[in-house]
C-alpha cells in the first residue's frame, strides 16, 4: 500500500505542490491511517492543512477507496525555513 501511495504522491500531487517547492512523501501507512511529511515549501506553509485536507486527502481517496481512514502530517511545521505562504 505505501508503494501506490507514493505512486499517487509523484504522478499527482508533487508535481502541483513542486511548483510552491514543496514536497510530500509518505511516511508509513497502518490500519488505514496515512502518516505523511511536507518539505521545501510546504513545511510551515499557512496552506499546508488545506493541501493536505483537499488535494492529498481527496487524491487518496478517489485512487484507494475505503482503504483510506486518516491522513495525518507528521511533519515539524515550526522548523519549516521558507514557507511558500506565511501566517
């Protein structure tokens, strides 16, 4: 299952997210839950819970279906150095 959510991550969503120079990568996956980690610009972003809520989530879930339960970001948002939006 982490194999074709990376799969989703890079045909999908990194290309869209590399042009603010983010990145997101998926961390592990357990029981239905999806642990993933924001970089570049998308670490500290203002943004990054609405990407994450209506671009990742929503990709997720219409490639994997019911397989999916949670998406949590496990990224360290407060160490984010260059931030595509600020607060």
């Amino acid at each position: 299952m982490r194999r074709k959510i990376a799969r989703i991550l890079e045909e999908k969503i990194n290309p869209y997210v590399a042009g603010h120079g983010g990145r997101i990568e998926v961390v592990d996956y357990v029981n239905g839950t999806v642990f993933l980690s924001m970089s570049g610009g998308c670490q500290g972003c203002a943004a990054s819970a609405v990407t994450l809520r209506q671009g990742v989530e929503e990709a997720l879930r219409t490639e994997l279906g019911e397989r999916i339960k949670h998406i949590v970001d496990v990224t360290d948002h407060e160490s984010g150095s260059s931030p595509y939006y600020t607060a």
